[in-house]
C-alpha cells in the first residue's frame, strides 16, 4: 500500500479538489444610449445622467 512522503495541508488538498473557476461578467448593451454595462447595475451615459435598465435616476447637473 502507497503512503504519502509527507503530510498534505488541509489548504493544499482543497486547492486541488475545487472546481472554481473565475468567469468573465456580463456585459450588456443600452437600447436607449448604447452603452455597455454590467448586468443589474446602475451606470452613467456620456452626459453624465445615472441610468437603470433605459430609465434616467438621477438627472444630470448643469452648472453655467
């Protein structure tokens, strides 16, 4: 019977048992503005409005 030369961590042994892997995240693209954003997240368009799925929350500041 084959016994190990020396002990094997805890960590070491679940390093090499686990199936994580990273993955990339999804973009979408705006119908509206077309920008590209993550999914389920809030993101700004080019004149600096905050946007959620094509809506405007947050209205833009003009400052003269």
């Amino acid at each position: 019977m084959a016994h190990p030369k020396s002990k094997i961590s805890k960590q070491r042994k679940r390093k090499r048992r686990t199936h994580y892997v990273a993955t990339a995240p999804n973009v979408a693209t705006c119908k509206n503005t077309g920008e590209k954003h993550l999914m389920h997240r809030t993101y700004t368009d080019a004149e600096g409005n905050t946007m959620y799925r094509g809506r405007i929350l947050v209205k833009a500041t003009t400052e003269e």
